[in-house]
C-alpha cells in the first residue's frame, strides 16, 4: 500500500513507503537558485522544470544535512534503484493555457492516473493495477512527478502517461556539474558567437533553394503516407522504426555524409549519426569544434493505437535534416569545422538516445561549439492559439 499525502510547509506531495532492507541513496530535489558548490558528498543528476521553477536533482550515499535547510528540498530515501530500475521524471508539458485549461490540474492528473481513491482528510490509497504494481511514487509537486519502475516497463509508462505530460528518465551516472555555479567556457562562446549574427546572402540563397514538394514526399513516406512505404509505427521498439532509420541513413548518405548507426539500449532502434567532416584548408588546427543539427525519428503515436505516424513530432524535424542535407550537396558546401546531422531514437521514452550520444560526446571530450534540436516545427492546431516557444537559457544545463 502506498500513501500520498499533502506537505503543508512545502505545498508538495511526498511518497511515502517504508523498506525492509537498508537505505542506499538519498534523492533530493532542490531548487536551481538554491545549489552552492558541492560538499563532494552529492551528485548532480541533471534538471528539470517544476512548474516554471528548474530544480535540480542530486543523489546522496546517506543523508546530506546540508542540503535538508534549503528551502523547499525534499529528501526521497530509496532502495537500490540501479540496474534493471529507473528513476523517471514527469512534468507538464509547457503549452498554451487555453489547452491546459481543458485537462485536470496535476495532482488530480496524477491522482486518476495512479488509481487513487481520495479521501476528505487529503490522503489517497493507491491501489494496484497490473501496470502500476511494478511503479513506484517516489515524489510529486504540484506540477512535477518522480517515478522509479523497472527499465522494462518504461515502453508502458510512455503509452500510459497523460497527454499533457513529459517523461524524462534521470540518469543513474553523475552528470558534469560545469556551468552549474558560474557561466562556462561554452556560454561565454555561444554569447559571442550570437552577438556576431548577421543576415547572410549566401545562407538565404541556400535556403530559398530548398524543395518544399520534396520535404513533402519525405514526410509522407516517413509516416506511412506513401503508398510505397511500409512504415506503419516509427515507435522506437517496432520494426517500422528499423525502417526509418535505415531509410535516413540512405537519404544522408546520398548527400555525401559519412553515416553510421549507435546502438545504445536493446531492443530500441539506433541513433543514426551522419558527418560532414571540416575542410582541412580552413584549418589546420584539427580536430576542429563541432556543430551538431538534430532531430528524433522515433514516434509515441496515439492511445490505444498501433500507428504512430510522427508526422510532426518528429517528422518535421527529421524532414529539416534531410533538406539541410540536400542543399549541402547541390550547393557544394563545405565547412571550417565539423558538422553532424543526427537522428535519434528513444526520444518518447525519456531521451534515452541523445543521453546515450552526449554521455558519450563528454566522454571523448569532443568540442561542441553549438547544438540545434528540431522538434515539431511550426506546428499550428487551427483550433489552437498560435504560440511560440522560447528558452529560458542558452548553453546552461
């Protein structure tokens, strides 16, 4: 049985449950304007956005007393979430409040969701499905959810989640805390680099180049659409997926790119990774920071439904790659640094393919000068109001 109740001071909801085995790590979840440069007892396991507010989760082998005092920190004790477990973080997607005002706040969301039967004292009794005996509440706010479940699971959890949500699996390894307390070599860069931006003839001319009839023949065959393509689901478990990949792969490969596949989780389908390698005679200085444009392939689809088509998440982003990439060809561009275009899989199930891809960037200490993702481009609901997006912050974690 678990319980979920109010936490009065702190305006969150906390998940209670007890262990018979001894506690192994300590989870807190801690405000992004509160961190101070780390005792060397905690981890930094990335952040996340509670309601508006980013929060940073950090991981202690017990009980760190200095971070109990910052206001509204959590500590969530837990056993052993390692190995086939993961710890996922759910929050509301950020959209316009017209919609939100159609969907149940998020505790109630969250409360329906979890098959609570709420009771007049504010306390709920979660009962068990088949699903939901193997996920575990391990804290929420009023805007924000923390889960653990075992990595098996995760494909259901993405299935189930309400549409107003966003999953994000919490990486287990620490994350580099460079940037966190004082602003990095990489955003004093990014800041230059921006202030420098100016219209370019040449770029338009390229742009203006580019074949809307022809990013309109990719997305219908990326979505099943075309009658010569046998792509039913782009999920990232299906063999539709496999498809695509290879299909992108074919695509980049074309334009002169040099392509491979990462596998990075089984049974997901692969990121897919294409290069464009910096012309030596810009610089001789090798190797040379690199930019990297990209987009996720694989596609959650619709409830209770076996297509899922992506046509705009991420169709739209992976149809950019494949224009950027014909332009490059027709247009004989090269470049003074390296340039990749990336299609990645396990976007729906919490990232899982770019983590994998930047754990591994990190790891060979590659120079990244600027990073792009394409994400449901110029997507408008016509009985939507129109919106724009715009981040909070730029080469920050």
């Amino acid at each position: 049985m678990l319980l979920l109740r109010r936490s009065l001071p702190l305006g969150l909801l906390a998940a209670v449950y007890s262990h018979a085995a001894p506690l192994e790590k300590h989870i807190y979840i801690v405000p992004s304007s509160s961190l101070s440069p780390f005792t060397g007892e905690e981890t930094y396991h990335g952040t996340y956005f509670n309601g508006g507010n980013p929060v940073s989760v950090l991981m202690c082998s017990r009980t760190c007393s200095h971070l109990d005092n910052l206001v509204e920190s959590i500590t969530t004790p837990f056993n052993g979430i390692f190995g086939d477990e993961a710890v996922v973080w759910v929050e509301e997607a950020t959209v316009e409040g017209a919609l939100r005002s159609q969907e149940p706040d998020f505790p109630t969301a969250l409360a329906q969701f979890m098959g609570a039967l709420l009771f007049p004292d504010g306390q709920a009794v979660m009962q068990s499905s088949p699903f939901q005996k193997n996920l575990r509440l391990l804290w929420a706010s009023d805007r924000a959810a923390l889960f653990s479940l075992p990595s098996k699971d995760l494909g259901e959890l993405d299935y189930a989640i309400p549409r107003l949500w966003e999953l994000i699996r919490v990486p287990f390894e620490p994350l580099p805390t460079v940037g966190l307390f004082t602003e990095s070599d990489s955003d004093k860069r990014l800041r230059e680099i921006l202030s420098k931006v100016h219209f370019n003839p040449d770029v338009a001319s390229i742009v203006s180049s580019i074949s809307p009839a022809k990013m309109g023949f990719d997305i219908r065959w990326l979505t099943g659409e075309s009658t010569d393509s046998p792509i039913v689901s782009r999920h990232s478990f299906t063999d539709g997926a496999i498809t695509a990949a290879r299909w992108i792969k074919g695509r980049l490969e074309e334009t002169g790119a040099s392509c491979r596949f990462m596998e990075f989780l089984e049974g997901f389908s692969p990121n897919v990774i294409c290069s464009y390698a910096a012309d030596p005679s810009f610089n001789k200085t090798l190797p040379a920071p690199r930019v990297i444009l990209s987009a996720h392939y694989d596609s959650r689809g619709s409830f209770g439904s076996t297509r899922a088509p992506g046509g705009d998440d991420d169709g739209s982003g992976v149809v950019h790659l494949l224009a950027i990439a014909r332009a490059i060809y027709r247009r004989k561009v090269t470049f003074p640094i390296d340039v990749e275009l990336v299609a990645f899989a396990g976007e729906e199930q919490g990232l899982l393919g770019s983590y994998s891809y930047a754990k591994q960037l990190y790891d060979d200490g590659v120079d990244i000068m600027l990073q792009i993702q394409a994400d449901m481009l110029a997507y408008h609901d016509s009985d939507e109001p129109m919106q724009l997006g715009l981040p909070q912050s730029i080469g920050s974690p």
